[in-house]
C-alpha cells in the first residue's frame, strides 16, 4: 500500500467528470475507491474515441485506481448492498442531485446515523441554499454563467466564448478533493464526519473572480471589474518571424532589461512603461509594442537573445508536443501500461510527489461490474462476522 490516504475508503457515485477527476486523485493518493455504476455506467464511457464501447479515451483517463461496482438503488438488495459499503467507508461523494438522493435515503443525515465518522460530499450544480439549487449543470453552462465564457470574450469585446477545456468541471473536482482531504484531516482530530457541500458555479465565481472583481473589490467602487493586464485584447502568444512566442517580461528590471536586448534602449526610460504603475494604465499600448517587436525576429532567435536574461518566455506548444517535452520525458511523467482490455495505454502521470508516502498508478481503469462479484463478497463476509459477533 501507498500514499498518504492509505486505508481510506471511498465510496464513488459520481460520473462524468467532476466527480470522477476529484476521486481519482484520491486513489492515487492510496485511497480505496470504490465506483458504483448502474447497468448502463459512467455516460463518459461511451465518449469518443475508443477501441472499445464502454472503455473511452476520457473515461480512461479519470477512473484509473478505482473499482467498478454495478448496482440497480431501485432494487432492495442493491441498495442494502450499498448501505452496508458506506458503512465500512471513510467518504461518501455524489454528484446525484440532493432531492433524488434524499429519495434513495442517501441523504448525509441518514447516513451518519450508521456511520458517525462519515466524511459526505455532495457535488453539484448550485448551492442548495440558493433559488437555483436542483437545476441541472454542465461545464457549458457554468463556464456562461461564472462569467468565464464572457472574460474569454475580451470582456465582451468580442462574443464570448468557452475556454477549450472542460475548466468547470475540472476546477470543482480539485475543489472536491481538497475539501474531502481537509475534512479527514478534521476528523481525526474531531473523531466524526461531517457533510461537505461543493457547487461548481459558486466554486467557478470564485476561481474567475479573484483577479477580476477588480475595483468592485471596494465599497464603493473605486473602478471597474476587470484585471487590465490579463483582458488587454494585445495580451496574446506573440507571433515571430517563424512560429509563436510565449514573452512575459513583468517586473521593472526584467522589462528594463528587455527593451535593452531588443533593441529598443529608450523604451526602458518610457515613464508609461518604466513602472508596474506605469504599464497597468498603458498595458494595451505596452502589449500592442511588444507584439511588433517579437515580430521582427524568429523564434530561435529570440531564445538566444532571452537565454540567461531571467526574462520568462516560452515557445507555444501543441498538445502533440508535450508527448515529446524534453522535461516531462525526464520526470518520467507520461507511461506506458497495458490494460487487460485495452491493450497498451499511455498514462498521464501523478504531478504531485510526496518523499515518505508516494501516490502510485495501481490500476487502470476498471471495466463496468469488474469487481462486483468481489465487493459483495466483502459485504456478505462483513455481515457474516456481525452476525456471528451478535450471536456471542
């Protein structure tokens, strides 16, 4: 056994990919995962692409170190069978929405008659406390209604626009994650559980928000909302000669530095540009100038003259070409493994490292039911014991 949450048992009745990002990082950090599943599983098996139906790309990459249990809750005995799981578990986390599970009597003040150290999570769209608790939501609709989708936009400059990732989902699932930990770390001090609520939109205003609630930070405001520099319609990778750049000098050395190698000396005396000050009232001028000056020159180029300058800048890479990033090749960070099903897989690493107690990638993604069978034989021994226990 390793990693820090060695000996923990999760409950998992999460699908898609809020839930199921959130409890993998748990069963890399050791913890026992287990995956309940209706007949049909996790929706995010049948995304494309696969070899496979049932084992997607997505799927596969968000349920690794886990096992799969199918259970029908409408069915008496399954739903004894899972009773008797979150009894022997450490954390319960749903992303079923609170009135449905209320219905199943899987609500937290139900559960924790039977198991007073339960640590609960629920998951979902919108706060239970707010008029928009029940409604449904997805990545889409967060990202709209967070006021990402309309910062993405240029502050409404242009039309908004989602970013090209599933950032709501995922932002909440680390949220998940350090809740769940946090709340074990109380526990043990404590000795019982808690219920813990995690709603994306709330969870994504806050993300979007702490740069860019801007001068409505102060009562009254003292300006508009809006972090300048990051919504400037210049701040952009800068197109070279041959390719594009990532340059980002910042502090009034570095940009000091900059204007010298590039060229541009009298820049470095700019009082528009020569403080933070300075630049943040004239950041779309600064940017708009930076932009021309990466033009003149190639990418390597550009390099040679950053190189030993302490000046951050970076070429843009395509997703295609982390897989051959010299760093992430030396960290050992992408494997290779072979799924019984799947055949070889490669595996995005932990990014996380721990000196005494590891994570590790004990499984891969389990097929749906995999281990069934071995659960319930568990629970059947787990009853068996009681049983023989309440008869001395």
């Amino acid at each position: 056994m390793s990693g820090p949450l060695s000996g923990i048992r999760v409950v998992d009745l999460t699908s898609v990919a809020m839930g199921p990002y959130a409890t993998q990082i748990l069963g890399d950090m050791g913890a026992d995962v287990v995956k309940i599943e209706s007949r049909e599983g996790d929706a995010f098996r049948h995304a494309a692409p696969h070899k496979n139906l049932g084992m997607g790309a997505a799927f596969l990459n968000l349920n690794r170190n886990k096992r799969s249990v199918v259970l029908d809750l409408k069915n008496a005995e399954d739903h004894g069978i899972l009773l008797d799981l979150i009894e022997t578990a450490d954390v319960f986390v749903s992303n079923v929405r609170p009135g449905s599970l209320r219905k199943l009597e899987l609500d937290y003040d139900t559960l924790q008659k039977s198991n007073s150290r339960l640590i609960y999570c629920g998951a979902y769209g919108f706060s239970e406390s707010g008029p928009y608790a029940g409604r449904p939501a997805f990545d889409d609709i967060v990202q709209s209604m967070s006021g990402l989708a309309f910062l993405q936009g240029g502050n409404g400059v242009e039309e908004p626009r989602y970013v090209n990732t599933i950032v709501a989902d995922k932002t909440a699932g680390l949220t998940v994650a350090y809740s769940i930990a946090m709340a074990l770390y109380e526990r043990e001090r404590s000795g019982v559980g808690q219920a813990i609520e995690v709603p994306m939109f709330e969870t994504l205003v806050s993300f979007a928000l702490v740069e860019h609630l801007g001068g409505e930070t102060f009562k009254p405001a003292i300006g508009p909302m809006g972090y300048s520099r990051v919504l400037s319609k210049h701040r952009r990778p800068y197109r070279t000669l041959d390719g594009y750049i990532s340059l980002m000098p910042y502090t009034d050395s570095q940009w000091k530095r900059f204007f010298i190698l590039a060229g541009c000396p009298d820049h470095a005396d700019d009082p528009r540009f020569s403080t933070l000050a300075g630049r943040s009232k004239n950041i779309d001028s600064l940017y708009d100038l930076l932009a021309g000056l990466v033009s003149r020159q190639t990418t390597e180029e550009w390099s040679a003259r950053m190189s030993g300058a302490d000046i951050p800048m970076a070429p843009v890479l395509s997703p295609a070409q982390l897989l051959e990033d010299e760093h992430l090749n030396a960290t050992s960070y992408f494997r290779t493994d072979e799924h019984p099903t799947e055949g070889k897989l490669r595996t995005v690493g932990i990014p996380t490292a721990f000196s005494r107690t590891p994570g590790a990638i004990r499984s891969l993604a389990p097929l749906l039911g995999e281990h069934t069978a071995e659960v319930i034989s568990e629970i059947n021994l787990r009853r068996a014991t009681k049983s023989r226990a309440g008869s001395n």
